[in-house]
C-alpha cells in the first residue's frame, strides 16, 4: 500500500471579485469578466471578453472571445455562440488534440437527457452544447442570460465543408438511410468544391446493442478524418460517440441528427423568414405529422410542466450587489472552494483557477456554497463548466453547504442530479483529513460562524 506523504499546512487563498461601478450606484450585474476557456487544455492561457448586461435583461456582447464559459438552460452546460464563433470553436477542439464531442440541443434533445440520467451526464459532458431549438433560447432569455442565437446541425454540416475546403480538414459522414450519405457527399462536394469527404457509412443495423462496432470503427480508422458527423438519431448518436470516444482517433465528432435528409432534399427544411420566428418545427410537423406529432406534444408538455418552476427560482435570486470573492483551502485530497455572494460570469476566472489547481495536482474539488446569495444561469455554467473538466481529468466536483434555497434551485434548474453532495467523513466516521474537522468550521470572512458540513451524499 503506497501512502501520501503528510504535506505541509494546508494552503489557503482568497481571490477577491472587485465590484463593479454600476453595482455601486444600484444597479446589478454589470462589470467587466474575465472568463477561460472551457474547451482548452488544462493550464492554457485565459481567453479574455467582456459581457455588460443591464436590468431589464439586455445584454451587451462585445465579441472579444473566441470561447465563453457555457450558461446553465434547464440543466445542460449550452454555449452562448453564433454559428460561426461555433465553427472557429470547433476549429480550436480539431487543434488541440484528443476527441472532442459537440452536441447540438433542441427541445427534444432536451427531454430526453432529463429522462435518462446516463445521456444527461453525457451531454453535460460535451467540449460544446448549442442550442438547436428556438424555445431554449427564450428559456435563456427569460432566466436573465440569453443565448447568443439558434445554431443548428443542419447549418454547421456546410460550414464545416466550408471550413474543410478552405483547411482541409477531412470529414466522415456515418449514418442516415441506406444510401444518403453518399448523396449528402456529393451535394456537399458540389456546393464546397475541396471538401475532402474521406468516407460515408451507413450501417444496416440500426440497433445500438446489435450494430457492428468493430466494422464502423476500422472504416473510421482507415479514413483518418477530423470531422466525424453521426446521423443516428437522438439519443443513439450521442451514446455512440460517447462509448467510442476514447477509441474513435477522431478530433471532433458531432451529432446531426437528420441533417443529411436535409441536405440532399428528402425533407424540405422551411423558408429563413419561419426559421427567425422559431417555427420551423411547424414545417416539419406538416411534413412528417403522424411521427413528429406526438413528439412535439410530449416535448411542449415537458417544457411546461418545468420552465414554471425554473422562473420561480429565477425570480428568488434576487440581486446582490456587494462584495463577491472565491476563497481556497487545499489539503493533502481535496481543494475546497469557497464562493461568497454572487455566483456569476464574474466569478469565471477564480473558479478556473482553482479547477486547473485541482488537476494539476490530483485533488477532487469541494464547492461550498453557503455564502454564495445569488446565483445566474452563467454562474452556474461556470461550475457546470469545471465539473466536466474535473470529470475529463478522473476527479470530481461535489457541493457543500446547500440551504433549502440553494436546492430548490439546483431541482428547479435540472442540475440536481449532476452533482454529489460532499461527505466530510469515510465509512467508519473518521475524518478524512486531521485538518478537516477544524477547516469544517472555518469562516473565510473572519466571523464566528459555522459552515455546515453536508453529511448526506446523493448517487
């Protein structure tokens, strides 16, 4: 049995969040952010960008970032981009090596993770979520940090052949109906002269436990592409590139869905001006009604009976506009991370901070919330943003300290069961550490108050 080494004091940090002008003269969550790169590679330089937003919920982006943190929207970690910061995002994941998932998201989607825990952790899990439905952009809206815009498979399959005429990267087409990728190649070929298409497959097996792996695989291998799009369906797509992730060789794989139909013309997509209205489903709903029928009306139900209970808890944030500061205590297994007062965008770059700390050096992740007094949808993007890194990395991101207000929002919000509530104690009731019974009842604040230890701990 190897054992740790006792290290020295335990190491103690307090990052500061300077508080903004407007927030001086009454007004909420306005101020510069300094936010990294959720999609790079541990330790890589902050992409820096600046978000104002103002009461009313209008925001200000200046496009200053190629990345931003993603924004909590009913339980999935989605990326605030246009279609072609998506591109050049996906540009960045191709560059910077391993295999990185990207999962557009639309109501459907939606529902579905929320049903299945293993395809939430899945698409919580994604380098890139985009919001492929008009209706989670308005949920954006509502809960105070809009999406950026609708950005759809179907409009990412000709940027990419764009960018890969332009790059050459090259691009595997997988999936769809016997035969469609084929066309799908030669439209794109046609539109995009360049592509490099370097194979199309589409197996007979449409079962997910029945399906050759081992033949999809070689003729993947044998390709050598840097794009990978998967057009099973949801959610058989994302649960193949997630079982093969590890095995695929392949930089970027993204599920389209039906996209290639799309292209080659089997199923009309409607005019730009419906698209803008967020009514394109409609279109498709009278194409396809007897299989999209009842579909939509489980997803509409879906949202209803959530989206209520998610603004309530919206609306109980109420603004904070004092201090915010993120505090850090390190021992020998755990770095804990404790958040004071407002858990926003601002609190972006202390939060990375900590995250790469705590893979650097092997360290599983406490977040102590019970100071926190607000919380934003991007606040929690940015949490939702380093427990994937932690999860990439082998460790873990568990919370601490939760109130009741504190868990009404997690249920409310979807995210409850993402995250494991943190037990100070092992099996037989020791302490983890000689220092944790005494950091336990630390205050970073230097009041005499107690920070409960949470003792129960969620699957």
């Amino acid at each position: 049995m190897v054992t740790q080494a006792p290290r020295k004091a335990s190491l103690k940090r307090d990052i500061r969040i300077p508080e903004s002008a407007e927030g001086q003269a009454g007004r909420a969550d306005r101020g510069n952010a300094i936010a990294s790169d959720p999609m790079a590679a541990v330790g890589a330089a902050f992409v820096r960008y600046r978000m104002d937003a103002c009461v009313g919920r209008e925001w200000k982006l200046e496009m200053k970032r190629s990345f931003q943190h993603p924004i909590a929207v009913l339980g999935l970690p989605m990326n605030s981009l246009t279609a072609d910061e998506a591109v050049e995002a996906m540009e960045r994941l191709i560059l910077s090596g391993g295999t990185h998932q990207v999962s557009p998201v639309n109501l459907d989607v939606w529902l579905n993770s929320l049903a299945d825990p293993h395809l939430h952790r899945i698409m919580s899990g994604c380098s890139l979520v985009l919001p492929d439905g008009m209706p989670l952009v308005w949920v954006s809206g509502l809960m105070g940090c809009p999406l950026a815009e609708r950005v759809t498979g179907v409009d990412l399959v000709p940027r990419l052949a764009a960018l890969s005429a332009h790059k050459g990267y090259g691009i595997f087409l997988l999936g769809s109906r016997e035969g469609v990728a084929d066309r799908a190649s030669k439209v794109l070929e046609h539109n995009y002269p360049g592509v490099r298409i370097v194979g199309t497959y589409a197996p007979s097996e449409e079962n997910l436990t029945r399906m050759d792996h081992s033949e999809i695989l070689n003729r993947i291998h044998s390709a050598r592409p840097d794009i990978l799009l998967v057009a099973f369906g949801n959610p058989k797509q994302e649960k193949w590139i997630w079982m093969h992730r590890k095995r695929l060789g392949v930089p970027l794989a993204m599920g389209v869905g039906g996209s290639f139909d799309i292209l080659v013309g089997d199923t009309r997509r409607a005019p730009r001006w419906l698209q803008r209205c967020g009514l394109e489903w409609a279109m498709r709903f009278v194409q396809e009604p007897q299989r999209l029928g009842p579909r939509y009306l489980r997803d509409f139900i879906g949202l209803g009976r959530r989206l209520p209970l998610a603004l309530v808890a919206a609306w109980m944030q109420r603004p904070y506009l004092g201090q915010s500061k993120v505090s850090t205590v390190t021992t020998p297994q755990v770095m804990h991370v404790y958040l004071h007062g407002r858990l926003a965008s601002e609190s972006a770059e202390a939060l990375q901070e900590a995250t790469t700390a705590s893979i650097v050096n092997g360290l599983v992740m406490v977040a102590h919330l019970g100071a926190v007094k607000q919380v934003t949808a991007a606040g929690l993007g940015v949490l939702l943003s380093s427990r994937r890194q932690m999860l990439e990395a082998g460790l873990s991101l568990s919370l601490a300290g939760l109130n009741l207000k504190m868990r009404f929002l997690l249920h409310a919000w979807c995210v409850q069961p993402l995250f494991d509530e943190w037990q100070p104690t092992i099996e037989r009731g020791r302490s983890l550490t000689p220092e944790m019974d005494a950091m336990a009842r630390m205050n970073l604040t230097g009041e005499q108050e107690v920070l409960t230890a949470q003792t129960r701990l969620r699957g």
